[in-house]
C-alpha cells in the first residue's frame, strides 16, 4: 500500500474515529446537562482561566466556535469572563461553581467508560499506547508546512 493510500485510510478512520467520540462525550454529558462542545470548553478551564483563542488552539478548531460555546455558558451560568492581565480585550474564561458541578456529574460515566475502553483494547498500557501514537500523528502534522490553497 503506498503512503498516499495508507494517510487516505488513516484519515478516514481519524475521521471515523472522531464522530465516534462526539458521539460518546454527548452520551456522557447529556445527564449533566451538557453537550459535547460545552464538556470539551469547559474541561478546557477546568484548571485555569484561559482566553477564547487559547481554548481553540488547544482544542484545534475555529476561535469562532468556541466563541460561540463560551458565549452560550457563560448565559446559563456554567462560565463567567474575567480580567486578562495580559490582555485588556481578550478575557479570560473560566467555570462557575455550577459548571464545576456539572463536570463532576460526568466524572462517574467518564471513568467507567474509560476503563471499558481500556479494557476492550486489553489494557490501560495499550490505551496509553493509541494515545502516544496520535500525539505522534499530531506532532508530525504540526511540523508539516502545508501551501495554502
């Protein structure tokens, strides 16, 4: 199978892959209230406030769409904006007491769902070593200099 065919298939299958964890994270957060994007915004400042753009980089997708999760949270009172010293437009987002709440509503299903998984892969270590090997997939596409269209 030459390269072009085997990156075809391992993205189709990342892709697969993708909608198969969407789709999990809404099952889990569904109880607590949450969507999978809400889950993925908030657990993103669950250990410190950051700002919109930051949350998307981290997460690799638009500063738009997270603007617009963080917008909706922070009017049902999961989130508040706060200060940025660093910088006086960007504010920094950051879970209320009640979003904290609704995260750990989903701790219980989270870690029971992950120890099926680990344990329909045969272990935690082969889980540890998908997770190594797409942040290996991760890297080697950062490093890549794509041309723009």
């Amino acid at each position: 199978m030459s390269a072009s065919e085997l990156l075809s298939d391992t993205a189709l299958a990342v892709f697969r892959l993708n909608g198969q964890f969407l789709a999990a994270a809404e099952r889990l957060a569904r109880p607590a209230g949450l969507t999978a994007a809400w889950w993925q915004v908030l657990g993103a400042v669950l250990r410190e406030p950051l700002p919109v753009a930051g949350i998307a980089r981290t997460m690799g997708i638009t500063r738009q769409s997270v603007q617009r999760v963080a917008d909706l949270l922070v009017e049902r009172g999961l989130a508040v904006y706060e200060p940025n010293p660093a910088h006086r437009r960007a504010k920094l987002l950051a879970p209320t007491g009640e979003g904290r709440a609704a995260i750990a509503r989903i701790t219980p299903g989270h870690a029971e769902f992950a120890a099926r998984l680990a344990g329909a892969l045969g272990g935690e270590a082969d889980l540890a070593e998908v997770r190594g090997t797409l942040e290996r997939l991760s890297k080697a596409l950062d490093a890549l200099d794509l041309p723009e269209p």
